[in-house]
C-alpha cells in the first residue's frame, strides 16, 4: 500500500525530504497536500507521452496501464484522489481519499490480494485496520530490520470514498485512527492537474525553529545516503554533496518559513501531436523571516542588460538579474572554492605537465575564482549569455557578469600564457565605450570543458569595464561584442529575475558528439552504466531531432510572493515518454 502511494504520486519523494519530522503531527507541522483529478487523467498523461515515441515505445503501454491498474482496482478514476504526508510523525506517515468505484469490495479484494490483512473495528463496521509485513528487501539486505505498512481504513459510503491513513510503525496506529476518523472526502472541483500544496498554520518563531529541528533527520537520511562513484574524483563527491546540500538549504528555508507554496503541474492537450506541460509556483513568505528578507530585495536593483534582446536562433537565453542574501553567498562561495580545487587539481595533475605551468595553473585558477567571488560578495548577480549554434557543432557566444573587482582580469589574463604553451594573449586590442577589449586563445586540451564551450583554436574576446566584464567568441566576435556593447540602453527593470530559454537539441549533439570521441570504461558496472547512458543520450537525441526542443524558466517576485513558471516543450515530454518506455521494457515487460 506504501508502495502504492508513492508510485501513484511521484512528488511525494521530493516532499518526504523536507518533511521528517520529530514525533507526532502537530499545528507547527507543515500541512501537505497532493490533490490530483483522478487516475484517468494521470493515464491519459503518461500515454500522451508513450504516443511521442516510436511504435516499439507506444507497446510499452500495455504493460504500464497494466502496472497501475494492478493497484487502483476498485478506485474511480474519473474523480480526483488525495494524498496528505503527515509531517509530524517518524517515519513520515500519509493520509489519503481515494474514490471507490462501486463501493468498498473490489478495492478490499485487491489489497488483499496484494498481501494486506484487514480486521473491521468491533465498535464501527466502516473501519479497518490493516497490516503487511514488508520483508522482501530485507532478503537482499542481511542485518535489516523487517518493517510494515499498518494503518486504517474508513469507508464514507455516502459519498463512495475511503479515507486510508498509513505508516511504517505500530505506534502511530492511534493518532492514524484519529486522524482517518476526521477526515473528509475530497472537493470534487478538482480541476485538470496536479496541485500540491505547503500550509504553515503556525507562523510563531517556535513553530519555524520546530520545523528545522525535524528537518535534520530528513537531511541526515538524504546525506548519508550518497556514496563516492567509483570514477568520482575526492572533490567532484564533495561538490556533489555540496549541491545536494545546497538544494536542501533552500527547501528547508522554504519549508520552515513560508506561509504557503503551491505549486501545480498541468498537461495542455490541446493539439494531440504537439502536448506541452507546465509548471507554476506560488511562495509567501511569514513576515519577519529571512525568506520574507530575501524576497524583500528582488527588484531592487535595475538590470544592466535589460535592452539585449534573445538573438535568433539561440540554443541558449539567459537573463539573471538576482539578489544573493547571506545563506546563498555562504552557498556560492564554498562550491566556487571546490570548482578551483578541483579544476587545478586535474589540470595540476597531468603526467606531461612540467612544474612551471601547474603552479601558473594553481595561480590563475585561484585568482579567477577570487575574482567571481567578487561579484557574489557584492550580493546581487547581474548576468546575459546567449549561444547561437554555428553549424558546425560549436557556438557563437556572448555574454556578460558583475564583478565589482573586473579590473583584476587585466592583471590575471596575461599569466595565462604560462599555464600551456598553446594559449594566446593579447592585451589592448580594441575598446568599446568605457571597456578594454583583450584577446585570449586557450591552448587545446588544457581543459576538456572549455574546449567543448568555447571550441579549440577559437578566439574568446573579454571586455573589461569597471564593473562588468564581457566575454564573446566565435564566428565575427570581436565585431559582434562592440556592437552589442554600443548599441546597449541604460539599466532598467526587468520583470524576471531568472529567465532562461533553452532549445535542446544542440546541446544533444554536443554532448553526444563529445561522448562519442571518449573511451568507455573496463569495469563491467562502470560499462553498463556508460552503456546506459548512451542509449538514453541517443533517445534524447532523436527525441530533440523531431523539433518543439525548448525548454522556458521564469522566476519573479510580486507583491511578496515568489512566482515560478516553467514551459516544457513537445521534445522534452517525448524524451521523458521514451525514457519511461526503455523503463518499462527492463522492467516490466514479461519474459
């Protein structure tokens, strides 16, 4: 049953880990709700995504509906089910409405048939209690202690639904039984998407302190459960463990200090061949808080590049124009330092690289990173980029940062001709406005990342100003940087302080293109992993290939709330149903 619900309602393993708190559901908990119109939506969702793909993906469909209708026999699909996470309780525990299809038998006999034990309540004939023993994976894991799905049942035969609490320890069977006793069926205005929403009844300085005290448990279980890969070098797992952190961070503040946050997910259906999805987000903040702080600053400041339109045909579009508070600088700062390390530990490391050039490396790196910290230090990200594929597997770029010290790159371009005899630099080769255009050319293979951005044996142009520091390359970059750089109107206000417009399909045959020309690893797990990989690169591939590739994010403060809209194109969705299909192919198809 356990395994239902979390099946049934993905986002639940995203909740789960800002929500594990100490012992018992209580008004400082966080209230979360999942509400969802029914499993006849959600089916018609996942085939739309099936019917992208190939005629061997769309066979898979059989065996997916089969999958779900195993365990919602006895539910109507037509009408909308519930899922509430019971924050308060150890193990986290759920609280769900789900609606019978012809009353309360069917769906008994199939939990029944899945293994469950239901025993009817001596004093009311609607309530069950029910149990499974979950030893299965224990059988693969030696040492494990068995757990069970127990909880209750409650039939509300007027209105044909059945309220069902559950957790993984008998000693939440009481609060479970009086939590499905109070608990209503849910409003059939449902609506045609999936709604989840956060509620903070208790808004008190205890009531947040409550909330990130249980939050360590959860982040703890997240934390320890990540393992150093065998090809992942000492500070590339640090980084990792850093960015999970990170994400932790900003759900754990959102979690304690917001009054509210919805955010809803719905499918446009509108044109058959061509569906789209989108994501929206709503976050208020409780007054006073830091959350509410942080909020408090978006807009505050103009954006200096504003007036730069996207250019046609960018693969890329970004636009920040973002305040960064005390928690976010603390953040940026600690990973920038584990970039530095880990990039001068692999460029250092180089069994041909003569002792001159690994400590010019460990010079530059060190004070290039110095030099962005210096934007973040300053507590507001300015920044454009737009890429516009060449034709020719490469891109012609352009782009601009803060930095409140710029004028250090002058001082640091110049030594990076000592850190590989094939890079080239040449300072005070033009100007534009106020800015001093240098020329620099990176060796080949002094870094692999920077031969995939910016190409090999491909000028880059940087610009430094006092405060800004522009970077173009490629096909008339020189020529395109001084234009952009005269034709640019005065700072204005945007309305986003995040926009990003990705088309996906160039990045596709990059990182394919680059894959292709690397060699796979020896080890068997190692192999079938890059094997894997591959073949989930080649879907993506020529899911993009057949167009409607973008991918559009938006973020934006209003009147105190924080508004998040993302736009997935057709290709995404038909790389996600292909994806679902190699799934169900490995796992579910009968042998």
């Amino acid at each position: 049953m356990m395994n239902l619900i979390t099946r049934l309602a993905p986002a639940l393993a995203l909740l789960l880990c800002c929500t594990r708190p100490a012992i018992a559901q209580t008004p400082q908990d966080p209230q979360i709700t999942i509400q969802h119109p029914g499993f006849q939506v959600l089916k018609k969702d996942l085939k739309s995504l099936l019917d992208l793909g190939t005629p061997a993906d769309q066979k898979q469909w059989s065996n997916i509906e089969d999958f779900i209708d195993t365990f919602v026999a006895g539910i109507d699909g037509s009408r909308p089910f519930q899922v509430q996470l019971l924050a308060g309780m150890t193990p986290s525990g759920y609280l769900v409405a789900l609606p019978l299809d012809g009353g309360f038998q069917t769906f008994r006999d199939n939990v029944e048939g899945l293994g469950y034990e239901l025993k009817r309540d001596a004093k009311d004939t609607s309530l069950y209690q029910f149990n499974m023993t979950l030893d299965s994976d224990q059988e693969s894991t030696p040492g494990t202690a068995a757990t069970e799905d127990v909880g209750w049942m409650k039939v509300l035969a007027d209105v044909d639904y059945l309220i069902l609490s559950m957790s993984s320890t008998r000693s939440s069977l009481p609060q479970l039984k009086e939590l499905t006793l109070a608990k209503k069926a849910v409003d059939s205005a449902a609506g045609s998407g999936a709604v989840m929403q956060l509620i903070n009844p208790d808004v008190t300085e205890a009531a947040q302190k409550h909330r990130r005290s249980s939050f360590t448990a959860s982040r703890k279980t997240t934390m320890d459960a990540m393992q150093k890969r065998p090809d992942e070098t000492a500070t590339r797992f640090e980084m990792r463990k850093l960015s999970s952190n990170l994400m932790l961070d900003e759900v754990e503040r959102a979690t304690a200090e917001s009054e509210t946050l919805q955010i809803s997910l719905q499918m446009d259906h509108s044109a058959a061949a061509t569906p789209k999805v989108s994501v929206q987000g709503d976050l208020a903040a409780i007054s006073g808080t830091a959350l509410a702080t942080a909020l408090q600053q978006f807009n505050t400041r103009p954006d200096a590049f504003a007036g730069i339109a996207r250019l046609p045909g960018s693969a890329l579009s970004l636009r920040i124009n973002h305040p960064i508070d005390d928690m976010r600088k603390a953040g940026m700062t600690s990973f920038l330092n584990l970039v530095r390390d880990e990039v001068s530990a692999k460029l250092k490391n180089g069994s041909q690289r003569p002792a001159s050039e690994k400590e010019a490396i460990d010079g530059v790196v060190t004070d290039i990173v110095t030099h962005l910290r210096s934007g973040i230090d300053s507590g507001w990200m300015n920044i454009f980029v737009e890429a516009v594929p060449d034709g020719q597997g490469g891109f012609n770029s352009i782009g601009a940062y803060n930095a409140a010290n710029a004028a250090t790159l002058t001082e640091i371009l110049p030594r990076m001709k000592d850190m590989h005899p094939g890079t080239q630099v040449e300072l005070n080769v033009d100007k534009a406005g106020d800015y001093v255009i240098h020329r620099v050319q990176l060796g080949e293979g002094l870094l692999d990342v920077f031969d995939r951005l910016f190409g090999t044996r491909r000028d880059t142009f940087v610009a430094v100003g006092k405060d800004y520091v522009w970077l173009a390359s490629g096909e008339n970059a020189l020529d395109n940087l001084k234009k952009t750089v005269a034709a640019l109107a005065p700072p204005a206000a945007t309305p986003a302080a995040v926009h990003l417009e990705v088309a996906l399909l160039p990045w596709a045959r990059q990182m394919s293109d680059y894959y292709s020309r690397q060699t796979p690893p020896k080890e068997r797990e190692a192999l079938t992993a890059w094997k894997a990989a591959e073949r989930s690169r080649a879907r993506g591939l020529e899911s993009f290939e057949k167009g409607n590739d973008s991918l559009i994010v938006d973020i934006r403060a209003e009147a105190g709330h924080l508004l998040t809209s993302i736009s997935i194109d057709t290709g995404l969705l038909r790389f996600i149903g292909r994806e679902m299909a190699a799934f169900s192919k490995e796992n579910l198809e009968a042998e």
